[in-house]
C-alpha cells in the first residue's frame, strides 16, 4: 500500500478529485478544504491519511480506492479514523446491527459513527462485518448470479446442461430474493427439463435479529415423480449468529404445498411445519463464497411424512465478476404420491458464472 503525507497528497490530486467525486465543473484547482468534503478519509494508526473512495468491507478488510493508485485492502484493526460521505453505506455490525448511512468520526481512535439523519450507531471499527456501498437507484442494489454448466455422458449420448441464477436486492430492512436452478437433458431421447427448482420470496429485518418471511417455490424432479410441486411458505425466525465467519438463522412457520406426478395424479392441497436453516460461511478466503438453505417439512395432513431439501452453493472467483463453482441439490420425500418412484434425488453440478 503506498503511503502518503496529506498536504502533499491533497496538492496532486487536486484536480483528478475534483472530476472523479464533483459533478460540478472546477476551473483550476480545488480548495484543500473543498476536497476534504467531498473525498472519503483513512487515517491508520501509523500515523499515514489517505483521501480517495470507500469501496466496500468484508472480512476484517476494507477495498479502498486511490486515485490513480491501484485499489488496496486496509485492514479495519490498523485504522485509527475513517470518515467516508461520498455516498451511502450499508453496514453489518456484530450484535445484529445493520444502518444505511454516512459513516463518521467519533473523535475516538479505532471508532465509527454510522448516521442516516434519524438514527446513528457507534462502535469499533474491528465489530464491523460488511460495508456495502449503495446508491439510491435500484440496480445499485441489486447482487446477482448468472451461470452456466455442461456434462457428457459418452456411453449413453447424453448431454447434460445446468442453467442457474440468483437475484438480491436489499436495504436496510428488507431482503428480496429469487432464485433457479434448471438442469435440461438432450440426447437418447430423452430431450426434455428433467428438474427445475425456483423460488421467490422475502425477508424483513426486525431489530435487525428477528425476521419475517413469506417464500414461494415451484420444483420439477422427474426423478422422483413430481411433474410440478408448488409452495407457500409463511413463518418468521432468529438470526442466531452474525459474525465475520457465519451468518446463520433459523426460521419456522407454516407452508401449503400442491403436487401433480408425471402420471398426471393431482394431490389435495397439504400442509406442513417447516424448518430452515439458513447460513452463509465467511472464512479467510475473501474470494470464496459458500452459502447453504436446508429445509425439514413436516406434514400436517398426511400423518408420518416429511420431506427435506437442501440447496447448497460454492463460488470461487477466477476473475473480477467471473466465478467456478458447484451447486448441490438434495431432494428427499419419505412417503411420495407415487410409491414407484424414488424417494429421494441428488444433483451436483460444475458451473461457470457472472455475479453483477
């Protein structure tokens, strides 16, 4: 990371700032004071300030942008002040805390304000779990996942293709999500969708710790019989741990679930218990992204069945936006409509993706 003295790093970067943080056109040079206001501040406890734009958090680090100076993770212990209003931050802090603000000085080293106008939190800079930068405009808060993957099977000339995707847009509050998985098999013929698994749904934050949740889901698994299956899902749950290395909840409530095999049998309407599990594991890996929702149904109406599924995801990023990972999809059903058909289905696949 490059060092800098601050009266002689204002003077060089006087006009680069001036057009990358101001919409406004400067003739000549900007004030030093004026570019006090508008660039975001580091100082580390080592005594060295730095001005320039605050990326993003995670993992005990922070991606700080330097004009012209290529980007540098700064870890959160080694920061004595940071002050970041060139734009909005949404930020995770240990306790369940999360607050969409600017994020100011305390006069306390090694300490943070976050401020929205009618709320504020502070604390120390190394409870932080994530900074996410956000705008106002929607697809600033929009995360997303586009992936592709292909298996061949010689001896019987099968191709297989999986087509996976994911959406998230969140605020401080409130969490939107869909996702779907669809694994399309060609050759031998057997052309044709063998499996979709979609969903849509979303979460409100409640303090930050409680959450509210409404889910629906459609599955297609030719291989234990179902032609369609949809779902409602209406329950509520805890955040159990928010920390740097795991985010985990747990939720319950009550779903609704119709099915229709592929011998054409449509099933009354059922109602189950569910269970779910849902975490997210951080490690020191920033590159890599392991997420996990597994969820138990206990029936309501049809006495000793139960069912389980489970959707886990692992990411690695080759290059910026490009990742290489696997999906696992696990289905099992302890008392299916059709008793000739499995109980239970597995799908691992290899995908190549985009995350925006």
């Amino acid at each position: 990371m490059q060092q800098y003295n601050l009266p002689a790093f204002i003077v060089l970067l006087t006009g680069l700032v001036a057009c990358q943080y101001s919409k406004a056109q400067v003739a000549g040079p900007m004030p030093a004071d004026s570019l006090l206001k508008v660039a975001d501040f580091i100082k580390t406890k080592n005594g060295n300030s730095l001005l320039g734009r605050l990326k993003s958090g995670a993992l005990g680090k922070i991606i700080f942008e330097i004009v012209d100076v290529e980007e540098d993770p700064i870890k959160l212990k080694d920061i004595a002040v940071i002050r970041a209003k060139s734009g909005q931050f949404e930020v995770d802090v240990k306790g369940h805390k999360r607050i969409t603000g600017t994020i100011e000085t305390t006069g306390q080293p090694g300490y943070f304000k976050i401020n929205n106008g009618t709320d504020s939190i502070q604390g120390l800079l190394t409870d932080i779990i994530l900074i996410k930068r956000i705008e106002l405009k929607l697809m600033e808060r929009l995360d997303g996942y586009l992936g592709v993957g292909y298996s061949y099977t010689s001896a019987s000339g099968i191709s297989r293709f999986n087509f996976t995707n994911a959406l998230i847009y969140g605020t401080e509050k409130i969490k939107l999500f869909q996702h779907s998985a669809t694994l399309l098999t060609l050759g031998d013929g057997q052309d044709g969708v063998d499996r979709i698994d979609a969903g849509v749904g979303g979460l409100l934050g409640i303090k930050g710790k409680y959450l509210a949740l409404q889910y629906f889901q459609y599955q297609k698994i030719l291989a234990t019989g179902i032609d369609t299956r949809w779902l409602s899902l209406t329950g509520g749950g805890i955040r159990l741990v928010h920390s740097r290395a795991l985010d985990f909840s747990l939720l319950t409530g009550i779903s609704f679930m119709r099915e229709k095999t592929v011998k054409g049998v449509l099933a009354d309407i059922e109602s189950e218990i569910p269970l779910m599990a849902d975490f997210k594991l951080g490690i020191s890996i920033p590159k890599l992204s392991i997420t996990n929702a597994a969820i138990f149904y206990k029936s309501l109406t049809s006495g000793s069945r139960y069912r389980f599924d489970e959707r886990l995801k692992i990411d690695y990023e080759l290059i910026k936006n490009f990742t290489f990972g696997a999906q696992l999809l696990y289905n099992h059903d302890s008392k299916p409509i059709d008793i000739t058909q499995k109980k239970s289905d597995v799908n691992i696949s290899l995908n190549l993706g985009y995350k925006f």
